[in-house]
C-alpha cells in the first residue's frame, strides 16, 4: 500500500530537493538584526587571496645574476612599510595611520583593528576546505602569506571607520584560479546556459554559514549576537580573462551570479561592489573601453548587458604598478605590489560606501 503524501508537504519536498540540486539549500533563515554584527562577503580568486607584501620590497641597488645583493629588502620599494614610510609620496591614503607610532615608521608595529575582524577558510592553494584564519584586522595578515594581505586590509579600515558605532565582520571566499564560468558557475547561468553548479559558488555561502551559525563560537566576544548581511565584493576574472571559451561568457555569467548571489542571502537588492581584473591588462582608457578584455568590459558594463540595481564597478588599471615600483615581476598577482592591493580594497569600500549612504555617526 502506498502513502499519500499531502500536496503541502510534496511542495516543501520538491523544493527542497530542488535546492539541493542547486547548491542553494539553507539550515535557516540568514539573520537580519540591525543593531548586530555589520557582514559583508569578499569573494573571488587569487588577488581577492591577496599578495600583497607588508615588509618585503623591491631593492633598488638589486642586479641580476649578484648573489649578494638580495632580491628584496625590509621596507623595499613597494610594500605596505614602504607605503608608510613615504607616506607624502602616495596622496591616495595615509599609510602611516595604519602603524600604532607613525612618528616611527621604520620600526612601528601595524595597528589591529577589534571592531573589525575576518574569517576565511585559506583558499590560497585553490583547494576547499582550507584552514580557517580569523581574527582582528590587520597582524597576522589574511592574504596567501601570513606577511601578505589581500583588498579585505584596505576594505576593513575604511568599512571600520564609517561603522563607528557598530562591529563588522568581512567573510573572505577566496580561491586561486577559480573562475567565473566554472568554479563560481552559478544556478540560472546552469538553467540558462548549461553545465553545473561550481563548487566555488557553493562554498561562498557553506562557509559563510559556518561562521555565521556559530559567531560566538568563532569570536566569543560577540557571543549572543545578532548579525545583518550588509554587502558583497567581487574581485575576480583573471581565469576567465585568459581562457578562450570562457571570456565571452562572462558578461551573461556575471549578472546571473549577481542575482544568485542576491537570492541565496534573501536581499533581492545587495549593495554588489566589483572591482575589475586589471592587472597586466593594459593602460587605462576612457569609457567605452573599447581597448579593453572581454572580461572587463563585462565587469564595466559595456559589454552589451544591463548593470543590475545598486551595483558599482571601478577599473583598476590606473592601480597597475611595474616592476619597479613592486616587490616582484609577478604581473598576474599585481607584482606583489601592497599599493596596487590597498587601492582594489579601497576602491571596494569607497563603491560600498555610495551603496550604504550616509556614514554612521
């Protein structure tokens, strides 16, 4: 003999397999208190990662094949000490506020921030399921080395300082090598155009449950609290960029994964902030970039699709530094350049800031 299942019941068991399919299911509601914990969630691959060097820059008396002359030197052209040691070079930021003495920026420890903190499972190996960090912001440094810091380092100060009377919590989903078309390939682009659910995708919000159903048993300090998801950051497309099949694409991908995005978390509306993958790309152009790679003018909506609501994007090929104004010659990590990292996370926090309004009193 056969049950009958009621038709209320059959509809929640259809939709939940149907999540499940999707990559998309929930244990419960997100929280949405508005006097709790400030989130937003950092995503992409390696430069969202960070390589960003603190203390080792490039040597300006460096000559190849001389094995005594290193390479790089503590406070070498182009790390983040450099930055703040030179501080009247780089007009963009203060550098020397983000060192407990600035007066002593040659020895000074960095500043840590306990209103601001951040979680990430390492994705620097490009393999789920990494090791968590956590922790204030700032020392240790959440980027591919314990010295290096990715976008959440600039985002975190300016997001820190326009909540003054609030804690925020950036949740970093990063991964090297994980594109947009594959690794973060989301449900409606699946339903519109084939494939399956990345994995990367999944994770975004697997991990971002992870820290959030248990926020007081990652910081016990905010033991008892509530949260509100305020806001997403993108910084990606270099895999995209350069693989053939996939740079086309993403100008559907990219607001497919927008919405997806938008629908898992329950705010049809999320302030959505990108930041472009403009590394090694060229020099900078004038809307309509006619010059520039299938990718970026996807990511700068002028690729032939209409930017969603209450989304910014910000090309960050003027952030570009060569080699001699970085710690490396690694062009698809931005040289290691701690100047080109800052301003990806500063350009991510001034576009949220527009999203946000007013700042906080």
């Amino acid at each position: 003999m056969k049950t009958r299942l009621p038709q209320s019941l059959k509809m929640i068991t259809l939709l939940s397999l149907l999540a499940i399919s999707m990559g998309t299911a929930q244990t419960k509601p997100w929280d949405n208190d508005p006097k709790g914990i400030k989130v937003f969630i950092l995503a992409g691959q390696s430069n969202m990662v960070g390589y960003g060097k603190t203390e080792e820059g490039g040597n300006p008396d460096w000559v190849q094949g001389r094995k005594d002359v290193p390479k790089e030197i503590k406070g070498g052209i182009g790390c983040l000490r450099y930055l703040a040691i030179h501080d009247e070079k780089f007009p963009e930021y203060n550098y020397a506020s983000l060192l407990e003495d600035p007066k002593k920026p040659e020895t000074s420890p960095w500043k840590s921030r306990k209103d601001v903190k951040v979680w990430w499972r390492n994705g620097a190996s490009a393999k789920l399921g990494g090791p968590i960090s956590k922790g204030d912001l700032g020392p240790p440094f959440q980027g591919a080395h314990g010295a290096w810091f990715g976008p959440e380092f600039a985002f975190g100060h300016i997001i820190g300082d326009f909540y003054k009377n609030d804690d925020v919590l950036i949740i970093k989903t990063a991964w090297g090598g994980h594109a947009l078309g594959t690794n973060f390939r989301s449900p409606t682009a699946v339903k519109k155009r084939g494939g399956e659910v990345g994995e990367s995708f999944k994770a975004i919000f697997s991990e971002s449950r992870e820290v959030l159903d248990n926020l007081g048993t990652e910081f016990p300090e905010w033991k008892g609290r509530g949260y509100q998801i305020v806001g997403f950051a993108w910084h990606q497309g270099f895999n995209d960029r350069v693989t053939k099949e996939l740079a086309p694409a993403y100008k559907d991908n990219l607001p497919d994964f927008i919405a997806d995005v938008r629908a898992e978390i329950g705010k049809p509306e999320l302030p959505f902030v990108i930041a472009t993958t403009g590394m090694a790309a060229g020099k900078p152009e004038p809307s309509p970039y006619s010059g520039y790679t299938p990718v970026e003018q996807a990511q700068l909506w002028v690729a032939g699709v209409d930017k969603p609501k209450n989304v910014l994007s910000t090309d960050t090929r003027p952030f570009w530094r060569e080699v001699n104004q970085a710690p490396s010659t690694m062009g698809h990590h931005w040289n290691h350049s701690a100047e080109s990292y800052f301003l990806v996370g500063k350009a991510l926090a001034d576009d949220m800031l527009k999203l946000l309004g007013k700042p906080q009193k």
